[in-house]
C-alpha cells in the first residue's frame, strides 16, 4: 500500500493539516512535533533520501561579531568551496542567524534536505546551540568548534598549544608582565586561549594579574576604541600583549601608537590568525599562522568520505599552527 498524508496521520496521531504542514517546512508546527512526523515519514518510505548533488555551507551566527570585517572566514570559505566544486559538488552558502524568527523553520528545512551535505562553521556556537544538529541524517561537518560530548566530525584549529608557545616566546624576551587583550564575544576558540594564557603563566611560575585583563571587542575599531578608553582611564600597561585575534592586536596597536606607546619598545604584543593585514602593519604583528585553507580543504575531504560511505565512525581532526615573528615583539630593557 502506498503511504500517504493520511496514512503518516494516523501513524503519528497528528492531524492532517499538522502532517501537510511539517512535511511543507510551514511555520507553525512545534519543532519536536515536525521531526517526529518527518522520521515516520522517512520510515515509511514517503520521503525517499535522494542522491546528493550539492554541499551547503553553513554559517552560524549568534552576536554575529566574531565574523564581521574578519578575513578569516572569507579565507575559510573560498577553500571550502574550492575544494566542494574539485571534488563534483556544487556550492551553496546558508547564513544561519540564531536569533531570527525564522531560525527554527530553517533549521528544519535544511536538516531535511537530503539532496544536501552540510559544513557547518560553528565559531560562534554554543554546546546547547550545538545539539540541535546532533541528530541530522544527512552527512554533516563541523568546522572550527568542537564539543567533547557531543558525537560530530570536526575539524578546527588548534588554541591551547599554540597560545603557550605565543606567551612562552614572550617570557623568552624577558617579558613577565603580560597582559591579555580578551575579546568581550566568548567563543569557545577564545575560551581555550584564554585557558591557555592562564595555564602558560602559572607553569612558568607566574599568576594572571586581573588588572591587566582588558576586555575589547573582537574586531579592529572596537579594540581601538576600548583600549584607547582604557588608556584615557589611567590603566597601567603592561610590557607586553597576547590578543585573541589579529583584529584586537590591531586595533590595540592603533591604540597604544596614538597614545606615544613605541611597539615593540614600550609594549610588545602577539595576536592570533596571522591575517595579510598584520604584515603589513608598522612594525609587522608577531601572530599565530593558521592554515585556514587547509582547514577548509579537510573539512570538505571528510564530509566527501561522509557521503561516500556514511560511516558511523565520527573523528576530530585538529590542525598545528605556528609561530610567526615579526616585529611587534621586542626584548624587554632592562
């Protein structure tokens, strides 16, 4: 007997109008209530997965701050979809904004698109955020996020190691008295840098001086104007600065110039991304170089793998990064 509507009504005990409506994307219909009749649906054989033709990327966003103005993502994204069409897909871009009214709807349409793959740029989520991709039947992807508890194929950059190598080579130069320019969007990325700043410190025989936590916002005009503020304040300085980004060591060292600051001779400082921007600063920004093409490249090499195979196997995949010195750090004068 062929499944209909009515039949996928009487499986699921909802009404009719409710199935028609779950099973057309429409508004209206309680999340938990859709998913339950979209599974019966997929069950019984009235939804047929179809072969996928085509890679979504997907860019979730809270505050929406961390991707504004920031190269990084324009990097990532260019090698996702380089490598998508190498590889026989075609490419679309789905921008997922959490706090739209319409935020579930699309959530709901793009999980039930089984023509789809999806490489999710999760940077600015959340572990709850996170769950409601958990349970997706199609091939899925995380790119730059991970959550120890919850089952998805990931692949990110890594934090904590190469934020102890950037505050090491600062102590190296003779630099004790660090500060942290701490992005105000708390990420996990700089959640982890953050850690990492702590524990690198202490290991070395030294404690985090809450006083020279400054919280900025994670882009080059508002790190400008927050330290410049801080400065204006009295603040006192430290010898030196690790940034969560590349965008905050920037704006900061606008900053610290505009107020008579030399870099590196009054303060050092060392950011995060290793943007083209940074190089071309005077003096060139001393950062942490992430492959984000590379980044991109494997994300869609495991989501291909994810498609070919549908393995249960999920994997983390981390990449190293390194340290780039140029000429914003400096040896601390006696």
């Amino acid at each position: 007997m062929k499944v209909n509507i009515k039949k996928i009504s009487e499986l699921s005990g909802f009404s009719v109008a409710t199935v028609s409506n779950a099973l057309s994307n429409k508004r209206g219909v309680n999340k938990d209530t859709a998913e339950k009749i979209i599974k019966i649906a997929r069950e019984n054989g009235y939804i047929k997965d179809e072969k996928i033709k085509r890679i979504k990327m997907v860019t979730y966003r809270d505050s929406g701050e961390v991707f504004n103005e920031s190269p990084f993502f324009s990097t990532l994204l260019d090698s996702i979809e380089a490598e998508s069409r190498r590889s026989g897909y075609d490419v679309s871009i789905v921008n997922l904004y959490r706090h739209h009214s319409d935020f579930e709807d699309n959530v709901r349409e793009l999980l039930n698109d089984t023509a789809s793959a999806v490489l999710l740029v999760g940077t600015e989520m959340s572990e709850e955020d996170a769950r409601i991709f958990q349970d997706a039947s199609i091939p899925l992807v995380m790119v730059d996020n991970y959550f120890e508890s919850l089952k998805f194929d990931t692949v990110l950059m890594d934090n904590e190691d190469s934020v102890a190598k950037a505050v090491k080579y600062l102590l190296e130069n003779g630099h004790t008295k660090i500060g942290y320019l701490q992005g105000d969007t708390r990420i996990r990325n700089f959640v982890a840098r953050g850690r990492s700043f702590n524990r690198t410190l202490w290991e070395n025989g030294f404690t985090v001086d809450k006083n020279l936590v400054f919280n900025v916002k994670p882009n080059v005009v508002g790190a400008f104007e927050g330290l410049n503020r801080y400065i204006a304040e009295g603040r006192e300085m430290p010898t030196a600065f690790f940034a969560d980004n590349d965008m905050i060591a920037l704006g900061a060292m606008q900053a610290l110039q505009k107020n008579g600051f030399s870099i590196p001779e009054d303060v050092s400082i060392i950011g995060f991304d290793d943007i083209t921007l940074g190089e071309a600063f005077s003096p060139g920004l001393t950062t942490i170089s992430v492959d984000i093409k590379a980044m991109g490249r494997l994300a869609v090499r495991r989501l291909v793998e994810q498609i070919q195979n549908r393995d249960e196997a999920h994997s983390c995949t981390r990449l190293y990064n390194n340290l780039v010195i140029r000429g914003s750090v400096g040896k601390l004068k006696k």
